[in-house]
C-alpha cells in the first residue's frame, strides 16, 4: 500500500489548497499522477543540472516533474503570505503558522528528495521520517546522524570495518546546491510569483550549513549533548 503525507494550506479568504503526495511503501519513491501534466520546464534538457549524471535518453527531470505534479497551486503566491499550513504523515498531523515560502520549502524538499534523482536520493530516508519545518539544527542533527548510521549498517551487513566518515555526505551535499541553483532557473518558467523561488533559496541554505558542521567543531550542536 502506497504511503500518504497530506500539506494542507490555509490562507484568509481563500479555499484550503490541499497537496497529496503518495509512496512506494518500500522505497519511498513518490507516485506522480498518470495524467499530469508535463510542462517543457521539467524536461531534462531545460536547464539541466551541469552535474546531472542521467543521459540524453532521459526525457524528463525526475525532480522537476515531482515539482510539476503540484507547482501550479502556487504559481501566483507571493513568499510574504501567510499561511497556516496542516501536514499529515501516517504517524502524526503537525501544524505551523508559516509563510508560503517556508511551507512550499518543506513541500518542495519532501518531493525532491523522493522524485528519483540521483542527486537528491541520498535524503530519501529522511524523507521516510518527514520532518516539516525543522530548524537548522534539528536538520543538521538528523543529517549527520542518518549519514553515520547508514555507514555503520553498511558495514554490519558486508562484515567491513570502514572508518566513518562525512566525506560522501560532503560531497553530497556540494552536488545538491549545484542541483538547487538550476531548479531555481526551472521554477522562473513555472511560476509568475516569487513563493516557490524563495523556497529553493532556504533549501539551499540547509544544504550549506550541513557541511559546515563536519569538519569537527559541530558548531550547531554544541549543546545537543549536554545534559547536566
């Protein structure tokens, strides 16, 4: 059975806009709609990443047609409004009073991680545990400890003995602010407004302060672990 999670938007005087995104139970892959629509925008060769590793036999950008599925509820909204946005996961509901560019960023994140690319795919087990509106340090905390984690199974499974380390992650995420740039360039072409553009922009602050916190000093978790 596919997985469900819901966001749902409210906003003064408007109907909710209600955005349902569905999951292969075991890989976490998301669902598109058989008879979406498919703008020219999400095809592969429109601004492709400069790091994209997928051929000319590709037609479609796995991320951008995750994106496409549910750009055009927001292509009119400017990043300043706001929003109360409701997001229910199998295992909870949670709400936040946000603005449309932060809940479009959670929304764009969850999408991104799950379409498929290869460049995002390394989130996809977050994305199992979806977290909207995670700060920064709660973002770094879960990335480090899902990268060291993943590492350490690795090893239990093939009977290795690998130093952990950050190194892949690093690089991880220096591929995936390449990714972001462009799919800022894609949106420009898909929306009139600004919402969903400034939602790639914190994207993409998440994904530098990550790496900033592997070189040892952990400068956002300092007090993580303090408990005394």
């Amino acid at each position: 059975m596919p997985q469900t999670i819901s966001y749902r938007f409210f906003a003064p005087n408007e109907k909710p806009t209600q955005i349902n995104l569905h999951f292969d139970d075991k890989t976490f892959l998301i669902q598109l709609h058989k008879n979406m629509e498919r703008p020219a925008w999400a095809k592969l060769s429109h601004q492709k990443c400069s790091n994209c590793p997928l051929g000319d036999d590709v037609e479609w950008c796995p991320a951008a047609l995750a994106i496409a599925d549910f750009l055009p509820a927001f292509k009119e909204k400017f990043s300043y409004e706001k929003t109360i946005v409701e997001v229910e996961t199998p295992s909870r509901t949670i709400v936040s009073k946000a603005t449309f560019q932060t809940g479009i960023a959670s929304l764009l994140g969850l999408a991104c991680a799950t379409s498929g690319c290869p460049l995002t795919k390394f989130l996809r087990p977050l994305a199992r545990f979806h977290l909207p509106f995670a700060n920064e340090q709660e973002t770094v905390f879960r990335s480090l400890a899902a990268s060291l984690l993943a590492q350490y199974v690795e090893n239990s499974k093939n009977g290795h003995n690998k130093a952990l380390t950050f190194d892949t992650l690093n690089d991880n995420y220096a591929a995936l602010s390449i990714v972001n740039g462009f799919l800022a360039e894609r949106l420009r072409d898909g929306v009139e407004r600004d919402a969903a553009l400034n939602a790639v922009i914190i994207l993409d602050g998440f994904a530098l302060i990550t790496p900033e916190n592997t070189d040892g000093s952990f400068i956002d978790l300092e007090d993580v672990f303090c408990v005394e």
